[in-house]
C-alpha cells in the first residue's frame, strides 16, 4: 500500500499557466497524475483550508480509487519550525499506527520552505519512514528530467541524520543544541530569540550563507559561533573579522590575501582570512562597512567559491561557510549607493534578525542572574541582588543591549561595597534625551520623601564617580567638588549598613 504525504500549497489544484486564463495542474495532481496512490493525506493550515478541500473534490473527481485524508495542523505561524515539527509527528505516528505496514512517500513541492526543511529532516532522521518525492514544475521537464523523481534519504549519497530531543548527528558528528548553547552561554526563552536559535539550527548544516541583523550588542558573533557549532564543520576553524576595524586600503589584502610583491610593501605572501576559514566558518561582522571594491569580489567567492589574491592571476577554490552581520540598514545602504543589491540578495538566503532586549524583556532576569553568576566566580565575595534591582534592570531600555547590561552588571558588583545590591546600587547611566538635567527631577506626589530621593541621588552620584575615577576615593572627591573624608565616609557607612 502507498501512502502519499503532501502539505496543500496556493498553486493546488490547479494554477494560472503563463498565458492569460490558461490553468495547469498544481504539483499535487501533477504528481497524482504520474505515480498512484491508495491514501493521500493533505496536511492544513488555517490559510490553506479551502485550498485542501478543492484539492480533494479534485483528487476524487479524477482519481476516485484513491482515498483522500485531509489533517487539520493548525498552524497559526506556517514558518515556525517547533510548530510544524510537533504537528508532523503528531499526526504521522497516528497514520502510521492506523495503517501498519506501508510505503510512505512525501511530496515536497506544496506549503512554505519551512514545511519542506521539516519533511525532509524528519525523512532523513527515520522519524517518519519516507522517500521523498521532487515535482517538476512543467518547464523544467525534459527527456532527462522526469516530472517526478524520488529521493532516497537513506542511501550513501545522503549524509546520514538523527534526531532526537534536541540533538541531532550529521555525518557521525554528534551536535546537541541544547549544549551548544550552554557552552556558548546563549540565554533566554522569548519566543522572538526560540524563532532565532530555530532558524540557526535549521540552516546550520546547509551551505547557504547567513545573515544576521540586529542592535548593537545583540550578540551577533555569539550568534554566528552557535550556527558553526551546529554545522558539523571542524569547531577550531571559525575565523571572525570587523569588517569596520579594517583600513580601507588593507581590506583586499586581508580578507584574500596577497602575493608578494603585489604592491609595494607587499614583502611576503600573505594568507587570506578566506583561505584561513577553508573548510570552516568565516564571520563577517559589521558587513555593511565593507567598501564596493571589496563587496565585488565577496560576492564572487559567494557564487563560485573561488579567491584570487592580490598579484596571482588564477584563483583557487575555498570550502567556507559564511556568516555575516551588521546593525545596519541594507537596504537604505543600497538605496544610497553604498552597497550592492546582489550581494545583499545572496547573502539573504537565510537572514536571522536577533531581537533587541526591549522585544524580549521576559529574558532579562535570566540574563542577569547567568551574568551575575558568572562574575561571582571571579570575586572574593559573592553577589546577590534584591527585587527591586531586578525589577530596575527588567525596565531599563538598554539601547546598547546585551554588551550594555553586561557591562552596567559588572561595574556595579565591582564597585560596590554591599554584597545584596539594591535598585539604587545599580550604576546605570541614562542616555540624555534632555537639555536641562532639572527636567529628569520626579514630580513631587503624597508619600514622597526628598530626604530619600537625596540619599539615593547622592549615592549614585558618588558611586558614579568612583566608577569614573577606577575606585581612586582622592581623584572622586576632586570630581565631585568634596572631600576625600566625605567619600570615605560614605563608604563606610555602606559598608555598615548594606
């Protein structure tokens, strides 16, 4: 008994050929029309539900012996990977259960890129016992390309796949996602970040190159290292540049190398940091600082993979995956002429935006407390944090992000003299977004203290200098027009009273 698999698509069951009225059959009946089945499943969206139930009045209309299923996925995002992967397994363990034996096949030519990604990793992985089946579109069908072809997952042209919970093996090189992240240090469960880490996961294996967007300090690099971890690519060979570090004379030579004697100066060969990632990672951050000369021959590498270093006449071939940032606005950059539509397009494929820590604020306590913790291994005496610290920090904009709390983190448990920090220990400076300074006063209301809205503001303004002056009591005095008795003072009766 076979048993066709199939997500319904806009093209079913019929679609506008190129000729005005003309209809041409989707890629299901396209299929339906070439190989015989006696069950069909059609997998459902919620955009798709009429869709399916005319692809079936035409399936039954032109092929009555066979028996048509439709399953309702409610899938309320069709590019969620986590979703569609649940509603998958759900319902093909059922069909499995209810069928027994079988040949199972799956069409991937109807639903969105994500639904294929899906389907095929579960085929590959044995969860579902399947080969695939690829639709030709009508163009492409010649005396050597059939309208269908089926594909084997399990045979050696494929590498092998399994999955299991979160892990997963390519080519006997065991990944965990999971560990992947604990190692890296990557926190947080938002579902802006899950739909991140998902896609990474997902496109790590793949030669596709990346693109990752985001806020300065969203952690793009850390990024990058958790798709190469991911990869299956040797895990020492991931090689990061600034593209914005980079003299922009020196950005060729440095990112293709050169040959000695190229130019002057040129006293040696010189190795690229492409032929220095082969077979690995290559991190292009802060891409969009990259000079048009340069973006030209980048694009190259991406469309054939070959590097020609400055002063060789003949190319050679690298094995590198690339992975780019940038906090940028592409698209106004090519707009403006300052950077190329081409490249920017094949760099896309598979572009990831990192969400800023406002998108995700749920995330910020677990952030502070990894943070924390991880500081408190390196300090005499350990740190702890109240309520309303975290509350604070839970309401704080950041607008440099994840590098932003780090840093207001550790400088106020270095500084301070307390080991629970309170809101007010917290040396968080305020972007200024006002002229006069008395405008940022709070308004006075009932119950309002000044005597505690002193003291606090003198503590930050102390502890702020301290800051300043690298824990110099002397040079914060001077800074704050007091003297070096006063600040100790303070000190101590902190230190009496945390």
């Amino acid at each position: 008994m076979d048993i066709l698999l199939t997500f319904t698509g806009f093209h079913d069951p019929y679609s506008k050929g190129l000729l005005d009225q003309e209809e041409q059959p989707g890629p299901i009946l396209s299929l339906l029309n070439v190989r015989s089945f006696e069950h069909v499943f059609l997998f459902d969206t919620p955009t798709t539900r009429d869709i399916s139930r005319n692809t079936k009045e035409a399936i039954n209309a032109l092929h009555p012996d066979c028996e048509v299923h439709v399953l309702d996925m409610k899938l309320s995002d069709p590019t969620s990977y986590r979703d569609i992967f649940g509603g998958l397994k759900q319902h093909a363990h059922a069909i499995q259960e209810e069928h027994g034996p079988a040949s199972f096949y799956i069409s991937v030519a109807s639903g969105t890129p994500q639904m294929h990604a899906c389907w095929v990793l579960l085929a590959a992985s044995g969860e579902i016992p399947a080969k695939i089946l690829h639709v030709r579109p009508p163009r492409f069908v010649t005396k050597d390309l059939p309208p269908v072809s089926e594909i084997d997952l399990s045979s050696d042209e494929f590498p092998s796949v399994r999955f299991k919970s979160s892990s997963f093996v390519l080519d006997e090189h065991e990944v965990d996602v999971d560990s992947a992240r604990a190692r890296l240090g990557i926190v947080g469960d938002h579902p802006a970040m899950l739909k991140a880490l998902e896609m990474g996961a997902m496109l790590a294996t793949s030669q596709a190159p990346i693109l990752i967007t985001g806020e300065t300090g969203t952690g793009k690099e850390l990024f990058a290292r958790y798709v190469h971890a991911l990869s299956g690519r040797p895990q020492d060979t991931f090689v990061a540049v600034n593209c914005a570090a980079i003299p922009e004379d020196l950005v060729e030579s440095i990112l293709f190398g050169h040959k000695k004697g190229a130019f002057t100066g040129a006293v040696n060969d010189q190795t690229g940091k492409f032929d220095a990632a082969h077979k690995g990672t290559l991190f292009l951050d802060e891409l969009g600082e990259l000079p048009l000369p340069a973006q030209a021959k980048l694009l190259r590498v991406l469309q054939d993979g070959i590097v020609e270093p400055i002063g060789q006449t003949k190319g050679h071939a690298v094995d590198v995956r690339i992975v780019a940032a940038t906090n940028r606005e592409l698209r106004k950059q090519i707009r403006k002429g300052s950077f190329r539509e081409d490249l920017y397009y094949r760099l896309n494929v598979g572009e990831i935006k990192l969400p800023s820590l406002r998108e995700r604020r749920s995330d910020i306590p677990k952030l502070v407390l990894h943070i924390l913790d991880r500081l408190n291994g390196s300090l005499k005496r350990q740190r702890r944090l109240t309520a309303d610290a975290l509350s604070r920090l839970q309401a704080h904009n950041w607008e440099g992000n994840i590098r932003d709390l780090e840093n207001v983190i550790e400088r106020s448990v270095r500084l301070s003299r307390v080991e629970v920090l309170d809101a007010s220990d917290l040396l968080i400076t305020e972007p200024i977004t006002y002229a006069d300074p008395l405008d940022a006063l709070p308004e006075p209301y009932e119950g309002f203290s000044l005597d505690e809205f002193l003291g606090s503001a003198r503590k930050q303004m102390i502890l702020r200098a301290l800051d300043a002056a690298n824990g110099n009591q002397s040079q914060a005095a001077r800074m704050l027009g007091v003297t070096p008795q006063a600040v100790h003072k303070f000190l101590n009766q902190t230190k009496r009273n945390p």
